[in-house]
C-alpha cells in the first residue's frame, strides 16, 4: 500500500494546525488506509476491480467507518495506520442505501475514535478538512460548496449529499471533519461541475446523519435489519431529459427480463418520469424487494410495457467471511 503515501496534497491546499480550534495533527492520526482484496468471480468484481484502496475512518474502538464499495465482497482487508503498522480487518457490513461500509480490525489500531458530528448543521460554506492515509500532507483544507440531492447510476439515492471543494485525489473513504473536529461525512465520489465559466472537481461526501439510525444494526447484523428496497440491476443516467438505461447487471432482474442498453423508461406502474431521482423513488414506493415492477420502456422507435421482478441486491454478493 505504498501508493497511498507516496504522494502529497498541494501545499496550498494542505490544511494548518493554526487555522483549526482542534488537535489537527492528533485528529487526522483517526484517518487509517485501506486495501481490500475481492474473489475474481465475485458479482462486483469486473465493476469495482479485484483490489480496492481507499481510507477510514475510527469511529469506535477497532471499528473503522469507509465507503461500502471499498469492502463490498471482500475475502481480505488491511488497514494502513500512519505509524506504518498494518492491521487485518474484517469487513463487518454495508448498507445499501447510504452507501457505508463499517470494517472491525482485528488486532489492536491504539488509535482515539473520531467524534461523530451532526452533518444536518453544517453549512455552505463551512470550512473543513478532507482527512486521508498519511496526516496533513496527503489531507486538505476546503469548503462546503452544496448540499443537495445526489442520485447515482447504481439505483442510488441520497436526499442531501455534500458536495465539497477542492477534490481530493484518493477520495475513497477520506474523513469529512468539521471546523469542529468531528466526523461529519465520508467521501465516496469526485464529479465535475462547470462553475465561473470553467470546470472544477468536487468531491461528493455521504452524510454523517444517515449513519446514526443503523450503526448498531450494522454492528450486529451486517446490514440494516429491515427488508431490503426492490433492486432491478440497470445503470441508468439521464440524457436529453430521458432516463436512458447505458448498462444492465449480468444474471440481475433487468438482465432477465431481457432489458437492453440504450433502453429508455417513460414511466413506472403508469407514471411518468424526469429525472433518476424519481425513477427511484417511484420504484422503490412500490414495495420491498421481490415486487414486480411494471415498467414502460422506448426501444428503437417501439414503446411497450415490461414487468420485472426486482430483488435483494445482497442476494448477488459475496458474504463477509471472517478467517
């Protein structure tokens, strides 16, 4: 895992100890590395890759908090401390909805827990510390540019993401840390946005609040302990106001029912949609996983109706194993 510490922040961008009214250098020691090794034949593996390196963030003792795709499937997980040491973890679970993944180390990190804050109370314009592997130099100090609705093409939703500026370029599972010191959001995406005439990268962070309600399900059964949201496995986006399918799951619901790439959806169960925001939560309205879910497609000048039969996406993954 050399490669998460052989690089440096911009110095222009790195955060000072003197501009944060917490221990800076003490804190960001909370911010460990992690490489995650995934089975070949895993359902995830072609899309998300066979080795995942990104960081966490300790938020209890031994339990680091990250972004799921990092650990999604795992057989294997090292965590990466800054004093060099390396620790084996085990990737204890991951929510679908949010989007987190919780990994427990399995020998001792010595390491002081991040204080969760409340991501409801941050503010545009916060300042705030990108906290990644390897302390101040590969962290940065940045602003909450946005806070609003992030729908990914993954059949992801989240009502308020934060969106913060500048990126930092090893985003997966940096700690968003507030003026205050606490734990407010973990990174899980860079994007491009067109702002003052020219485009800059952001960094799109899951808010600490989603994480509050399902930790200790998550701790205790791996996942959050209520039936799982209808998962029909089609990569959508929008193109030209149309949600426009640009890639279907192999054995998922979708795959079945014979969906294509380049298919459009004009409505779900009769209505009518604009955006995958409403895609969304139009299908996952419709009842848990397993229900049938009526879908009116364009296909090369035909428009028909479809019926497909969601499922669990859990049920296509690997379990955590713990060795």
């Amino acid at each position: 895992m050399a490669s998460l510490t052989e690089w440096k922040v911009p110095s222009a961008v790195q955060p000072r100890a003197e501009d944060f009214g917490f221990d800076l250098e003490r804190t960001l020691l909370s911010v460990v590395g992690l490489h995650s090794i995934i089975p070949s034949d895993a359902f995830t593996a072609d899309t998300l890759g066979t080795e995942r390196a990104g960081n966490g963030v300790v938020i209890d003792d031994g339990l680091i908090l990250t972004i799921g795709y990092l650990i999604t499937e795992a057989e294997t997980v090292w965590l990466h401390l800054a004093d060099g040491r390396v620790v084996q973890g085990h990737a204890l679970g991951f929510d679908q909805e949010s989007g987190f993944g919780l990994v427990q180390a399995l020998g001792s990190l010595d390491l002081d827990p991040l204080p969760l804050g409340s991501s409801a109370a941050a503010g545009l314009n916060d300042r705030i510390v990108v906290g990644g592997i390897g302390g101040r130099t590969r962290s940065l100090a940045g602003r909450i540019v946005a806070k609003q609705e992030f729908a990914g093409y993954w059949e992801y939703l989240l009502d308020e993401a934060i969106f913060t500026y500048p990126a930092h370029p090893n985003w997966g599972g940096t700690g968003l840390i507030s003026a205050a010191g606490e734990l407010i959001g973990i990174g899980s995406l860079q994007l491009e946005r067109e702002h003052g005439g020219k485009s800059e990268n952001l960094n799109m962070n899951v808010p600490i609040d989603l994480l509050k309600p399902i930790l200790d399900d998550l701790r205790t059964f791996g996942r959050v302990n209520k039936p799982a949201r209808p998962w029909l496995g089609m990569y959508v986006t929008e193109i030209d106001d149309k949600i426009v399918a640009v890639g279907i799951a192999p054995k998922g619901p979708a795959s079945r029912a014979e969906l294509r790439t380049g298919d459009v959806i004009l409505a779900v169960k009769g209505e009518k949609i604009s955006d995958s925001g409403q895609f969304y939560r139009k299908l996952w309205a419709l009842g848990d996983a397993g229900v049938d879910v009526p879908l009116t497609l364009y296909r090369e000048g035909d428009t028909f109706d479809v019926v497909v039969t969601s499922t669990d996406r859990a049920k296509m993954l690997r379990k955590p194993r713990l060795h």
